[in-house]
C-alpha cells in the first residue's frame, strides 16, 4: 500500500530536466584534472588501448571532456565545427604510465612495458595553501587500485592496507606557464606606466590664486567646489591653471557614495543625532514634571523618542521609495489593472451565445 506525502507534487517526465547537476551530487574533490590521460571504459567510444588527454573539466554537470577526440560532422552540418567529446567523471580511468619490471611469483604482475591504470584513486586530506595568490586547496592522490594489478596489491587490486606514507604519489600535470605577448604600438610601456603624471598640490597653497594661504587659515577650510564654481561663472577675474588635475574639484561628484566607510559614517551621524534628540526630550520632560515622578517622566520621554524615532524612520524609508521610483511604477501597475479590467469586461460584453436550449441569456446582456 502506498502512502501519498501531503504536499509532495509528481515530477513530470516530460519536464526538461535541468543541464546543471544538484550541488549536493557534484563532485567535491577532482582528482582528474586539464592535461591528465585518461582510457575510456564505458560508452560508445570505449577503447581500452587509447589514450587521451583530458582538455577540461565541467565541474557543474560532473563532465569531461577529452582532447583529439570529437563527435562525428552531422550530414545537415558539415561545415560545423567538431565538438570534443564528454563523458562522466566515473567513465574514464587515470593513466599511470608504463610497467617497466616483472616480478614472478604466485601474483599476477604486470609484463614489462604494459600500460598502469588506475580504477580507484584515494588523496590525502586537502590543505589550503596561501600562496600562489589568491590562494587554493591541494592535496596528493594516490592509486587504490589499478588494471593490471600491481606486485604489492592484495587480490582484487586494493591497496588500501599500504600507508600513505610509503605509497608513491600520482603527480599533477604541469601546468602551461603563462608568456606574455610582445608590446604593440598600442600598448604601454613599463617605463610609461611608472612615470608619475599626477602632483599633489601644496596643503598651504590656494588652488586658483597659487597664494600661500594665512597661518591662521586652515586648507581644510577652502570649498574647492565652490571655488571651482566662481571660476567658471567668472572667468576673466579668476585664472585657472590649465595643468590643475580636475579630480581636485570633483571628488565628491567621483567618488563612491555607496563605499562602505561613507555607509558607516552616515550611520554613525544618524545614531549620534538620534541620542542627542533622545537625551534633549530627557532634559525637557525632567524640567516640567508636572507631579510626576522623575522615573515616570524619563520613561515618557523614552517613549515619545521611540515613536518619534520610528516614525522618522519610516518616513525615511518611504522618501528612499519615492526616490527609486516607487510611486511611478504604482501608477503604471494600477494603470494596467484598468486596462486588464476594462479587457475583460470588455469580451464579456462581446460574448455571443448560441440558439441552444440549455443557455439562457442574462437579463443585464
């Protein structure tokens, strides 16, 4: 007898199925990498006597795809490029190299020259390592068991009694080492690139006049923008340099408004003013108690705080609504819910019955 789960809904076996597999199915450590030889063991192009060479991996569906081997052209597709071919991670098994000994004895061993496989791979545990940047996890693998089976395997070629310690790793391909192109008439050149273009103005100095500023005037004290302002709208009295860098007058308009330190200190003014507003109304309601008590008066004040502190917040929230455009796009849903409204009735107004005996037709039509 079977029992239906509530809630549980039937998977259609027509639905497409997803291309990407479950995350919890992905394979977390790969131990096949670009540039490791690998046979086919099952598949319609299995050969257990080629070799080939891993081209890359796809890490979200669990596939590999294989170098020098491509799908056969289409014949409505000639000219289409070929496309490597991809199996499963679990169909292909590792190239160790050639045997090159031959140990008798009452164990089958390898002949001499015969190609080393191996069908199950173990590694160590994985470490992170910091450098090279940004940094990554590594481990060591090694053969657990291998086709033909070594002289040191116990019977059905598991090698999982020898110690890590003593086993001999399979090594990683070397990777391509990165050479950089030749520089063309339209790069840079290093020695460009380290000139310095940029010098910072002198904190004393006025950035339009060029005069040494008062000892008792701060630089910090200038408006830049609006000095910049009154340069443009008078340009005969105020002389700018040209070889000025204008970013001195534009950092508020270049910079990021949105960086977490402007976000921080936003914040901070915003809960600064909220304590002061709270430690005012404190002061206020502790200089009229009017025959309360002063804990009673102190906690009517923290009250009204709190609700003039909501509703500020409130209103904040809403006017950062109505600046994103929040109020339009109201507009424009109710606008389409009329014109949804006004189809409807619209075809019901249209609607044309036939002389059949079981309609009636309603009063109001």
């Amino acid at each position: 007898m079977s029992v239906r789960i509530a809630g549980a809904r039937k998977q259609n076996p027509l639905a497409p199925r997803p291309e990407e597999v479950h995350p919890a199915n992905r394979i977390k450590w790969w131990n096949i990498v670009p540039g490791d030889k690998v046979r086919l063991v099952r598949g319609p192009y299995k050969d257990p006597k080629r070799v080939v060479e891993v081209l890359s991996v796809n890490k979200f569906r669990n596939l590999i795809l294989l170098k020098d081997l491509t799908y056969p052209a289409l014949k409505d597709y000639p000219d289409r490029p070929a496309m490597a071919v991809r199996t499963h991670y679990s169909n292909v098994q590792l190239f160790m190299g050639a045997a090159k000994y031959r140990v008798k004895g009452t164990q089958p061993s390898p002949k001499s020259g015969s190609t080393i496989f191996a069908t199950r791979l173990h590694m160590t545990t994985p470490r992170w390592r910091h450098t090279p940047e940004p940094g990554r996890f590594v481990w060591e693998r090694y053969a657990a068991a291998t086709s033909p089976r070594l002289p040191e395997a116990k019977p059905h070629g598991r090698l999982r009694t020898i110690k890590l310690a003593k086993a001999t790793p399979i090594p990683w391909p070397e990777a391509e080492k990165f050479v950089a192109p030749l520089a063309g008439m339209y790069d840079t050149r290093a020695k460009d690139v380290k000139v310095r273009t940029f010098r910072a103005l002198h904190p004393t100095m006025h950035p339009l006049t060029k005069q040494v500023l008062p000892p008792d005037v701060s630089p910090l004290s200038v408006d830049f923008e609006h000095v910049y302002i009154r340069s443009l709208l008078n340009p005969d009295r105020y002389t700018d340099d040209p070889s000025l860098p204008v970013e001195r007058y534009l950092y508020e308009e270049l910079s990021n408004p949105h960086s977490r330190a402007k976000k921080q200190k936003r914040w901070q003014e915003r809960a600064r003013a909220r304590l002061e507003l709270r430690d005012q109304m404190i002061r206020d309601e502790m200089a009229n108690l009017r025959g309360r008590k002063r804990a009673v008066a102190r906690r009517e004040a923290i009250f009204r705080w709190n609700a003039r502190v909501e509703a500020e917040e409130k209103e904040r929230k809403f006017q950062r609504y109505v600046k994103r455009g929040g109020l339009e796009n109201e507009k424009k849903k109710l606008k389409q819910r009329h014109e949804r409204s006004a189809r409807k009735a619209r075809r019901l107004r249209n609607v044309v019955f036939e002389g059949q005996r079981d309609v009636r037709h309603p009063p109001q039509l």
